[in-house]
C-alpha cells in the first residue's frame, strides 16, 4: 500500500488560502481518481478538490471552517501497490503552532511565498523564541500572517489591532502587508514608536491627527422583539469586507456618457432567431457590449492597469469580468480571458457559459481569476445608472444602464427633428489615483462611440 497526500490546490495567482466548507467523503470511503472529496471557499468563489488518484481515505488532516495554505496537505488517500510513504511528513500540519517557512525579506516578496506554498515546508515548533509570542491569544492567525508579524516585528498588541478583511474578519496577507506598509510611512502610531511624554497640542494649520482605523467602532443597532435577525452569508460577508476594502483604497471618481444603441437593438432583434437557431446560443446584448469595451481597451491600454504601491503593472491581456447575479441575491465575477480574441460568435459563448455557471454554482476557481477590468449591467434591474465600486486590484469598472425608448434629436441631411430612438447611459468608475479624468472619460465616450457605430447590416 502507498500513501497520496492531497494537497489543496493552486487556485490562482491571488489566492493563498481556502476555507473547508464540507467534506464529501468520510474516513474509510473509496475514492475515484477526480471524484470530489471535498467542497473549498476563497474570497472568490467555491468549488470542490477531486482526487487525484483511485484509493481509500485513511486520513482527515483538516476540520470544517479550518482555513488551510495552498500546497498543505489536507487528507491522506490509501493506494494500491508502491512504498507505504509519503512525500512530506503530515504529522505536524494540523497543529495549531504550524508555521509556514519563509525567507526573510522585503513584505512584497510575502504575495509569491504565499502562492509557492506547496513548495513551503510545514514542521511543528518552527516558532522561535523572542519577544514577540502570538500563541496566547483566542483570535485565529494563519501560519502565514504569524511568519509576516515575526519577521517584521509586530508586536501581539499591534497584530490584534489590525482590522481584519478575512472570513469572519480573519486578518489576511493584505491585511498585514498594508499595515507594514502604513507603519514605515508613519500612517499608524505602533508600539515601539510612541512617544515618551505627550506631544505638544497641533496648530490650527497644522494636518489632523490620523487615528488608526482599529480604534473605529461600529455604532450599536438597537433591535426590540419585532424585528428579525438574519445571519449574513459567508459571501455576502466576503463582498461586503470587498466592497469596504476598494472604497478605503482607490479614490473613485465617475464619468457618465448617454449612447444610442438604436441600431444595435434593430439588429439584434432581427438577427437573435437566426443565431439561436444556427449556433444554440441566446444572442443577448451583453456579448455586443463587451465586443466594444474589448476594442476600446485597446486603443487605451492604460485603462487595463493595476496599481502596486508605486508602481503601475500594465496588462498585456484583455480579461474582462462580467458581473453576474446569483439566485441568492448575491454577484460573482466570472471572466472573459482574452476577450480581444474573441468574435462576436465567441464572446457569445463565453457569456451565456459563464452566466450559466455562475447560476448553477458549477464556476472552477480559474473562472474568476485574472480579471483585467470589469464590466456590470445595472440595467438588468431597471436603473438606468449607477456608480459601481472598482473590482480591485483593477483601476476602472463600467456601469451597462437600462436601455429606454426616449425622445431624441435626429441630426440628418435635411435638418433636425425628433424621433423615437433606443438609449442607454455608460457609467465608469475609475481610480483617480492613475486614471485622470481625460482617461477615464475618452475611454468611456469611445466605447459609446463604438456601439452607435454599429453595422446594422453586419453579417453573423
């Protein structure tokens, strides 16, 4: 017999951890190679680990709710034939005082450890004895947040003092990172740099105080026997620790342009009964749109940024998300990769499969990955615009309102007069940080231009 570590899989170049939401197989069981052994959650989406051989599992290595490294393993499958070995020694990685090894370095050097995780050896007691001692404390640390506090030495005071973003406001790497980061730029007043004796009382011209955000404290909600407690859900907790996140990190500014889709709406409507019938796909106008948003990227690649501290990483590739609503009222960002590749048969496709997916939960953590810049419909629920929140790291996300049949000014060659056409507004958010307002509005007005230059007499 031989023993295969299941070890959680690499799920993109964000993600570093996984929460274990459910076990699909209990000890004893036989398993198939890529039968689902159990169901994971990121600050992405679900999904389930198969395994990667025919066995038995012998061993669960992990609970439910416990939040595990990529590369740990997390069960033991029981094969036939070989050595009864395994590659790395599993007895220590449930331990609670597991520390991942790392190198000593700068903290941007922390996002790519974290990602080489299953490279990372796991070994019980690797604490060293100092000062700081992150053991006595109810809160939970990852192995990898107690590695960054050690090796930039942040006190047990100070780590409790950070406000946590995670899973049941857990403190993630970026959690960390950024606090690091405010610290040696003197944004947060730490523990081994508070002054001695008080300071003398600031001028009127002099800058406020910056308290730190941990001393902030939510307002209490009174509640009396009528109302109803409802428990949010762990995604609708991670979209809203999201949500708070890119307002407290990019300054958003909007751009707001009105466009005429008229002749889209005539082709579509002409043309939708043909491509259903020859392609078995809904031509829906999604697709059409994200055609335009692909080209106008394009032509202006520094809407297709993001920002890493001080410095700007240019994307060479097009992956537009598209925000989809799930059946319980919450949104998921599948993505569409390279979608300047793509024909409009082939933008069709991606669409309608992503949007399926995503409503019967079937995405892979590869689905939502990578995205280069956003693309939401407000219009689905009849708000003809909106001020969406960028989708970080991205800098810029744009808003598709109702389309409406509006009186309008028809220009032609024999004067003007009024007609009846079909509009709708664009709304785009950008990161006034990088994105100036001459960007972020040329970007949004030739997008509007791409849609009313549509070809009504364009062929499938």
């Amino acid at each position: 017999m031989a023993r295969f570590e299941l070890k959680l899989p690499k799920m993109g170049e964000s993600v570093a951890e996984a929460t274990i939401t459910a076990w699909l197989k209990n000890v004893g069981d036989t398993i198939e190679m890529d039968e689902p052994v159990l169901e994971i959650a990121t600050d992405k989406v679900d999904s389930e680990v198969p395994s990667e051989v025919d066995g038995k599992l012998v061993e669960i290595l992990f609970n439910v709710d416990d939040v595990v490294a990529v590369g740990q393993t997390i069960a033991i499958i029981e094969t036939e034939g070989g050595d009864d070995s395994s590659n790395t020694n599993t007895e220590t990685t449930k331990n609670e005082d597991t520390e991942i090894e790392v190198k000593a370095g700068a903290p941007s050097g922390y996002a790519e450890q974290a990602t080489q995780t299953a490279e990372a050896q796991i070994e019980k007691g690797m604490a060293t004895a100092g000062k700081n001692d992150y053991s006595h404390t109810d809160s939970f640390y990852s192995p990898l947040v107690k590695n960054i506090a050690k090796e930039e030495n942040i006190s047990m005071d100070e780590l409790e003092s950070i406000n946590g973003t995670g899973k049941d406001s857990r403190v993630t790497k970026n959690d960390i990172l950024k606090f690091v980061e405010d610290r040696k730029s003197g944004k947060v007043v730490t523990s081994s740099s508070k002054p001695s004796a008080p300071a003398a009382p600031a001028s009127h011209s002099a800058a406020p105080k910056q308290v730190p955000a941990s001393t902030t404290k939510a307002t209490p909600v009174s509640v009396n026997g009528e109302d109803e407690i409802i428990e949010m859900t762990r995604m609708g907790k991670m979209i809203s620790h999201h949500m708070v996140a890119s307002v407290q990190t990019s300054a958003h500014v909007q751009s707001f342009i009105e466009c005429d889709v008229t002749n889209i709406w005539n082709w579509r409507k002409k043309n939708k009964d043909a491509f259903l019938k020859r392609e078995g796909e809904n031509l829906t106008f999604t697709p059409i749109f994200m055609e335009a948003v692909a080209q106008a990227i394009k032509e202006f690649p520094m809407i297709n940024i993001a920002l890493d501290g001080d410095k700007i990483i240019k994307r060479k590739n097009i992956n537009l998300g598209m925000a989809a609503a799930l059946p319980d009222g919450n949104l998921i960002v599948p993505v569409i990769k390279n979608a300047d590749q793509l024909n409009l048969v082939g933008m069709a496709k991606a669409v309608n499969d992503l949007a399926k997916r995503s409503r019967d939960s079937k995405l892979k953590p590869d689905d939502t990955q990578g995205g280069t810049y956003t693309v939401t419909n407000v219009g689905t629920f009849g708000s003809i615009m909106g001020t969406p929140i960028i989708n970080q790291p991205q800098v810029a996300i744009l808003a598709l309102g109702a389309i409406r049949k509006v009186p309008a000014v028809v220009e032609t060659p024999d004067g003007d007069f009024i007609g009846i056409r079909m509009k709708m507004f664009l709304s785009h958010s950008y990161d006034h940080r990088v994105v100036n307002g001459a960007l972020g509005g040329q970007f949004v007005q030739r997008v509007a231009q791409l849609l009313e230059a549509f070809d009504p007499e364009r062929s499938i």
